[in-house]
C-alpha cells in the first residue's frame, strides 16, 4: 500500500483529514494501516502478506477518515476483481477511488429454482403460472457487524408489476436457507377468446418479463433497510426448458449510472502480487524434484538445475523463494548455499566487493536469514524496537533539521544510548543464531579466507556482509517488514531507527577509515563515540561465534518465546449455562510454552493453557453460534475454548501456529466434533453425552517446526510455473550450449548473458528440466480438459455471473476445437 493523492478537503475549517486504509476479501477486512493524521496526501508504505484462505471476487481497499466522536467514514474504495489482479502482477499502479454505497457493495449468491407451467382453468382455458423458489444464500456482506436477511420476488413486465412476495427474515446469518415458493400468474386468460393457445402479443410480452430477486438486511433502525444484492433473470429462457435451476451471483442495483466525476476522489497507489498454484499430488513433482535437489552436487555447480533458475529469471529474488523453501524443506540449504557461494567467491577478483552483488547466493543467503532467523530477530530486536516507538525520545542529530526547543547533545545522547543497547544485544545474542545460519555463515568464512588469503579481515566481512548489512540493519530500519511492528513506524521514529541502522551497519562492517563511510559530517561527528577498540572487539568475538562450525544447539532459547499475539472474543468454558454474555474480548498470547488470555494487553492472564494440554485446534462450524472465523482449543477432558478472531486471514493464522506448536503432543486427538455441544447435544452428530468422541477426523499434520511450515509440492509446482514461463531461455540457453562446445570461440552477443561454465553438463541438466517441465504441462493441461467436463456452469462453485469461469469456458473451449 503506496500512498494517496488529492483526496477531497474536510468540510471543516482546517480542510485536513486523518485516514487509514484497510484490504478486504470482497468486503471482510483482513489489514488495516495506521492512520497518517492531517494529511489529503497521506503516504503508508505499508506491506501485507497472507495466503488467502477461501474463495473471492474482489480484492478491495477502502480508505476512511477517522472520526473521533462518529463512525469512522468511508472516502472511497478500490475494487479489483480476481481475473483481473494479473494485470497488475508486481507493478506499481495509480487507481482512481470510487465512490461506496449500499449498491457497490453486493457480494455473495443465490439458488433458485423456476418452473413455469401450463395450467388449463374451469373454462378450458389455458394460462402460465411461475413457480419461483428461494432456497438459499451464501456470503452475503455482513452490514454493521451482522446480517439479518430476506429476499423479496417480483415479476416485471412492460405493462405490469406485481406486488413483492417476501421470505421470513432469517436471524444472525449470512448463509440463510429460506426454502420458500412463490407463485405468479405470468399470462391471464383473455376474457374474449376462448383459443387455447396465446396471440402473439402474449408471447411478447412473456418475453419481455423478467423474475427480480431481491436482498436486504431487516434493520429495525429508522433508516430503512438495507439492500445486499439483486438478481433479474428475463422469462425468455424458460421457452426451452419449463424448469430451472441454478446457483447466481448477486449483482449491484442499476442505478442509472449516476456516478459523479471519477476525479472526485483522489487516487491510491498499490503494488499488488497474486500468485496462484495448481499443486497436485508428490509424485507428479518426483522429476523435477530430484533434478532440483541434486544440486548441490553437481559440478560446476553453475550447470545444476537451481543455478539454471536463477540464470533464465528476470529477477534472482524470484528463483530464491522458493528454492530456499524447497533446500529447507528436505534438509538440503546448506550444502546448495556452500556450492553456489564458492563458486562465486572463485569469480570475485577484489575482497572488499564480496558478496555485495544481487546475486542468487545473497538473495537465497537473504530468504534462508528473514525464514530461518525471524524469531531470533524476535528475541534480540522486538524489546528494544518495542520501546523505540512507545517512547519517542528526539534523536535528530542533523542541526539543519532540529525542531525548536531541541538540544544536539541531548539528542546525540538519547541515539548513543540506543545505538548502544541496540549493539550489545545483537553481539552477545551468538548462542541464539539459528543452527542453520552458522553453518551458512562457516562454509562463508571458509571459502573467503581460502580465495583470499592475504587478506586477514576477509573471513569476517564475508559474514558481516550478511549478518549486519542485510539482516540487523534492515529490520531496524523496516520493522514492519521483518513482523518486529505491526506498521510502518510513524515519520520521527522511522529517522530514529535510519539513524541507528546506519551507525549499526558501520559498526558491524568493520572497514577501516569508518568516518569516511558517512557522507554527512554529523554523522561522521557522531560516529566518534564508538571509534574504540572493544567495538571491533566484541564485533569479531560475535562473528567468530556465529560462524563456528560443529556449534551445539544448545537449547539456547530457554525464556518464552513470543509466537502470537491480539485480540479476539472466546466464549467461557462451562462456567455459565445461559446466555450470549458468555462472549468477551480478550488478549490472546501465544508462546512456545503456553496459550493464555487475559482481560487487556499486560493484565494478570486469567487463564493459561499448557502447550502440552492442546490436544487439537479446529475451525467451528458457523451454525454452531451463527459467528463466522471461529476455531475450537480442544483440552483434556473433552473442554473446548471456542474462539473468534476478527477475519477468515487472522483465524487461518491462529489455528496454523497452534497446531504447530502442539503437533508432537503425545495425547493429540485423531476426531473431534466440528459443531458445538448446546442444549444438551452436539449440533454435528446429534450425540447427547457431552464426553462423547468426535465424529470427525482431526485435519492434517503440520510440520512440528514451529518456524518453517512449507510444503515441498508447493514450492516445486512454483519453479515449474517459473521454468514454464521463462521457457524460451531455457531454449535459448541449450543453444548457447551447442554453440559453445562446438566452436568454443568467442561468445556470440545474445548468449553471453547466461553463466556457463561446462557447455556438456549445462546442456544434460537442460534436457533433464525440459522434459519435466513438458510432463507437468501435460498433466495440467489433462487436469484442465478434466475439469472442464465435470464442471457445471450455474452450480454452487461456478454459478451464473462468475467471470472467471466464463472465461475459462472460451479458453476451453478454444482448446478444444483447436485439438480436434
């Protein structure tokens, strides 16, 4: 989320506004931002990552403008349907803000049922009845915190309208199931013919009618209610077959289009990145797979299949994703990271530039510290960064920038001390570095000081480059980015933490002339404090530890570590009988050790769960207290903490990491009951003893590694995409190849992008990705024409007004007469 422009003055005296943003699935909201205050420009810079946990049509921002005393109100909002996001895959883009009313945000469908009959009168006369039936609706927009819906049905015609037939309101639910039938006389018998067929204008006018399905919110405020969607569906298709029955989508009400100027508004910048995988089952990988692990032992490691990766994508950060989770995955990080990085280093001519290069090996080094080192950042950074921004001590130490009243030294005083703290912590935290960092950063040191042995400092800076330049330093320059904030920090505390990451930067890089590295003389002036030897000192004494090999993993990390925390509402475990009182919002938190919650952030908990006593986590079903997002804490002896979190993301999020961290509980649960036990039975199975075992199966087995939770398909099927789509190089590579080995002579232009060390061993690798690539494309493309068989336009996956599957139809189909 990049910032806003020109959004509309406040009607009040000092025109400014004080907004935030928010993402939504259709209209749930799953991220807010902090609100930048007094501002019609406001810029967030704000990054939000999640796996998207059901279906969508539109991914939405909406920007609202905080009010103190009222409902916060809505400016405007961005709305980009689902077919659409790769359109603006990864790039920076201007959106216009639209206007929000009750008729843009429809959401959720309907299934209906329509019959038209023939029916023969007393008087032999024949006339058509329509049978419309309102059996149900799924995902309607939740409006105010709940939804109370009815339909209402009408026939439409030129020269008629007839009065609206209602449903009963269904009460806190927004998947109601009405079951409800309404009758319409669509064609009357004309008094004076007595025919038995109809004149032609009957016809005619049967054509022109329609059936209209409308949904509102019952509100018992003197508004009115509220409408949530409507359908039309014209009479003319009832010709072919007398009954119908189909699952829609809701549409918004036509209103006549009476949008104002688009300009209105102002506009929002985002970067969206939507990526979307196929991933069958492990054994249609096994090729591709095995190709890509064997890696590390190819020689020249620059003719292995991952290295061919990096070399054909348009970026190295692209390729790093997701071979560092696969290496990580089966145990293989280190020695590719080792393979990829000698190699390197044997191309490095000056040791002062090593490892400074975006290439694959810092950028897989990169993915493999933010996956492996996040809690550790955790422990070391999280307290201190904690306070940093609660606080707000001045820290501006430019005297061009000093705001009145301010005073240099004690400025200066206020950075030295954090810089300070900042430096022990990260230098005596060695015995927390994960395992598999110090193994990285060994083989590191090893090769550096092996191409370099004139150069003392090389086995240091070889580490440094990595430790501190691209993993301390930007976590405390970026927080947010690195989970250490929620946010992005606010402006007087992101140049507090600049400050102190360039100065930790410079500490940990042990250069020689350090006040030259800064540009500006306040800087160099500053940097004076820490122009003593004990800094070097305990630098070299941290990176020496960091970078042994054969290091112990001592169960370093003895204290709790903080995995998750926020609030959410839990109903009370069988204390009271009656009563929706039951419900209350608490703090949640979550550490390796236990589960608790308590009334607010920093309170005595009031109850505490012992890792070892969750014995399953489960979703609820909806039914169960008519509450979407809610997940069940299974406890010995059958108690059950039912919980709600705020929105489908944030329930995924909770009920993933408190899986993991009790995976490997002896007593786990292998069934439970999806339902809730009220009112003396359980709602799934309708069992009456409250003790009685589940009667369900217990979802999946996460990985018991609290930290990395990846799945080695997953990440195979993406370097397939990746290999796919960058498929001519990969072609254009083999023939660098050829062209290499037969003449051996001077590169020609187009080839001499592509690092190829030995043209024989790259050329074998090719042939081996090219033939699992082409395997995996036929698989999918089969998967395709399966699919597209068995797959009914109008049901409840792809009901009527679903763009995508249109879509997908003409591609199908385009397929298909092609092949014949």
């Amino acid at each position: 989320l990049g910032e806003a422009k020109n959004l509309p003055t406040y009607p009040g005296p000092n025109k400014m506004r004080d907004c935030y943003c928010t993402v939504n699935l259709d209209q749930e909201e799953v991220f807010r931002t902090k609100i930048v205050e007094k501002s019609l420009c406001p810029f967030y810079g704000e990054d939000f990552y999640c796996e998207i946990p059901r279906t969508f049509r539109h991914l939405s921002f909406y920007i609202f403008d905080r009010d103190v005393f009222r409902r916060d109100s809505i400016i405007g909002k961005v709305a980009i349907e689902k077919e659409d996001l790769q359109k603006y895959h990864n790039r920076d883009t201007w959106f216009q803000l639209q206007h929000v009313d009750a008729d843009s945000e429809v959401q959720g469908k309907v299934h209906l049922e329509l019959r038209l009959s023939e029916v023969i009168t007393d008087t032999g006369v024949v006339c058509h009845k329509l049978a419309t039936r309102v059996l149900e609706c799924q995902g309607l927009p939740i409006v105010n915190g709940q939804c109370d819906p009815y339909a209402t049905v009408t026939l439409a015609g030129p020269s008629r309208q007839s009065e609206a037939k209602k449903t009963k309101v269904k009460k806190k639910t927004n998947n109601p199931h009405f079951d409800e039938v309404f009758y319409f006389e669509v064609t009357r018998p004309s008094s004076y013919n007595k025919k038995s067929h109809f004149d032609i204008e009957d016809v005619d006018e049967v054509d022109k009618m329609e059936i209209r399905v409308d949904l509102w919110n019952a509100s018992n405020l003197k508004f009115g209610d509220e409408f949530l969607g409507e359908l039309r569906l014209p009479l003319k298709f009832l010709r072919q077959s007398s009954s119908y029955e189909a699952w829609y989508f809701l549409q918004p009400r036509d209103n006549g289009n009476k949008s104002l100027k688009p300009d209105d508004l102002g506009s929002l910048r985002l970067n969206v990145v939507y990526t979307e995988d196929h991933v069958f089952s492990s054994d249609y990988y096994s090729p591709l797979r095995d190709v890509l692990l064997k890696s590390a032992d190819v020689e020249p490691v620059s003719a292995s299949a991952a290295h061919i990766l990096g070399e054909v994508c348009r970026e190295k950060q692209e390729a790093a994703i997701p071979l560092v989770r696969l290496f990580l995955h089966y145990g293989r990080i280190v020695p590719f990271i080792s393979a990829i990085a000698n190699a390197e280093v044997k191309r490095t001519q000056d040791p002062n530039t090593i490892f400074r290069g975006n290439s694959l090996t810092s950028k897989c080094i990169d993915e493999t510290m933010k996956l492996a080192g996040m809690h550790y950042l955790q422990v070391t950074l999280k307290p201190i960064i904690d306070e940093i921004c609660q606080v707000h001590k001045p820290c501006e130490i430019d005297p061009v920038k000093l705001k009145d009243g301010e005073n240099l030294e004690n400025n200066r005083e206020n950075l030295r001390q954090y810089v300070d703290r900042i430096f022990t912590v990260i230098t005596k935290s060695g015995v927390s570095c994960p395992t598999v960092m110090c193994d990285i950063f060994f083989s590191l040191r090893e090769s550096a000081a092996k191409r370099f042995q004139g150069d003392l400092d090389v086995r240091y800076t070889a580490v440094s480059s990595f430790i501190f330049l691209r993993f301390f330093a930007p976590a405390i320059l970026s927080p947010n980015l690195f989970q250490l904030t929620p946010h992005h920090p606010d402006p007087q505390t992101s140049r507090t933490l600049t400050l102190i990451s360039k100065t930790i930067q410079t500490l940990g890089s042990l250069s020689k002339s350090k006040s030259a590295n800064f540009k500006e003389s306040y800087m160099a002036t500053f940097y004076d404090y820490f122009n003593e030897q004990k800094y070097a000192d305990a630098v070299k004494n941290f990176l020496d530890l960091i970078s042994s090999s054969g290091r112990r993993d001592h169960k370093s990390i003895e204290q709790p570590i903080l995995l998750k925390e926020g609030f959410m509402i839990k109903r009370a475990q069988g204390r009271k009988r009656f009563g929706m009182k039951n419900f209350k919002k608490r703090w949640f938190r979550l550490t390796n050790h236990e589960f608790t919650y308590q009334k607010s952030k920093g309170d005595h908990p009031l109850c505490s769960i012992p890792i070892e006593n969750i014995l399953a986590v489960e979703r609820l079903e909806e039914e169960s207290f008519k509450m979407k997002n809610m997940f069940q804490v299974i406890q010995p002896e059958r108690r059950v903490l039912y919980i709600q979190a705020n929105n489908c993301v944030e329930a995924k999020d909770w009920i993933d990491i408190l899986t993991k961290v009790s995976q490997c509980n002896k007593k786990r649960l292998t069934v439970y009951h999806p339902s809730a036990y009220l009112n003396g039975h359980w709602l799934c199975c309708k069992a009456t003893a409250d003790n009685t075992p589940g009667c369900t199966p217990c979802t999946g087995g996460l990985p018991a590694n609290i930290q990395l939770d990846i799945d080695g398909d997953r990440e195979t099927e993406r370097i397939y995409s990746l290999f796919n789509l960058y498929m001519p190089k990969l072609e254009k590579m083999q023939e660098a190849c050829g062209s290499k080995s037969v003449y051996d002579g001077p590169e020609e232009e187009e080839y001499s992008t592509f690092i190829i060390d030995d043209p024989k061993e790259t050329y074998k690798t090719l042939r081996l990705i090219i033939e699992g690539v082409g395997t995996l494309e036929q698989e999918h493309a089969q998967y395709k024409r399966d699919k597209f068989k068995k797959t009914k336009y109008g049901s409840q996956e792809h009901p009527i007004g679903d763009k995508s599957f249109q879509t997908y139809i003409r591609q199908q189909s385009e397929i298909s007469a092609h092949s014949i």
